[in-house]
C-alpha cells in the first residue's frame, strides 16, 4: 500500500509518501509546499492543490492521511487550516482516492507510543521508523507520521472510515 500522507498548513503544507508492506515501512518522497506570507490565500490553495494532484499522478497513492479538524482558538487560523485540508480533498477526490483523517494524539501515539509527544520527538521517531538520513523538516515528518498512522491503523481492526 502506498500513503500519502499531508499536515495542512497555509504557509507550509507538508507532504509525505510512505509504502507500506506488511510491517515494512519505506519513505518513497516528502517535503513541503511553502507558500510566502505575501501570496494570497487563493493562490496558497491553488498551489496546494496542484501539488497534491502532482504527487498523486506521480507516487498512484492508494488513499490520503490527514489530519482531523481539531479545537482552536483562532476562528480564522482554524478558517484557513479548513480550507487548506480542503484543497487537498478535493485534489484526492478529483483522483478517486479515499482520505483518511486522524487526530493528532493518535497519530502521536502510532508513532512514539506517547499521545502528548513533542513535535521533535515525532521527528526523530519519524527518522527511525523510516531509517531516513536525517530529521525530517517539521512538517514533512507531520505528514510522514500521519502516513505511518494510517499504515498502522491499516493493520488493526480500529481503522478509520474514510471522509
């Protein structure tokens, strides 16, 4: 099974595409979308979007791991982040690609056993799980871990329906 797994951001959308095979776990690609403050919002999107239909076309992903809308503070930030994800719902959709969501706990959790994990914690796990070179960008290894989360919820009963 090949994952894309994506932690939406406006300024930084990380992506990251993982190939799971029985309880193997292979980095195939990850990184980010970087979007300057200057850029509009319309153009943010469209950028994220395109991305992710590039990745899709080119890693045939067999679904999407994002992460689940969760409580903020800010109405507007959780505004953005919504319409961020959104973008990369629709670039899965427009592929025939399910997308599974995952809270943040949970994803921490499949990662280095401990839901309350500090971001640099998920970061070296996410390095080892992968025997990556070196520590993954911030929100590359997000996306890598929601794509680990998503393999490993694969293997249980508990897995998630897809939105």
């Amino acid at each position: 099974m090949v994952i894309l797994g994506v932690d939406t951001s406006l300024r930084s959308t990380g992506f990251g595409v993982v190939e799971s095979a029985g309880s193997r776990l292979r980095a195939l690609d990850y990184g980010n979308i970087p979007n300057a403050r200057d850029v509009p919002l319309s153009e943010c999107l469209r950028r994220i979007h395109a991305k992710i239909a590039e990745l899709i076309a080119s890693w045939n992903p067999d679904v999407l791991s994002v992460e689940k809308v969760i409580y903020g503070k800010n109405a507007n930030t959780m505004m953005v982040l919504g319409e961020a994800r959104g973008a990369v719902i629709v670039a899965a959709a427009e592929a025939s690609r399910s997308v599974y969501e995952y809270e943040p706990r949970r994803v921490k959790m499949a990662v280095c056993g401990n839901g309350m994990a500090e971001k640099d914690q998920v970061q070296r796990m996410v390095k080892t799980l992968l025997a990556l070179p070196e520590i993954p960008q911030n929100d590359a290894a997000d996306a890598l871990a929601m794509a680990i989360c998503h393999a490993h919820s694969q293997s249980r009963i508990s897995a998630s329906d897809p939105i």
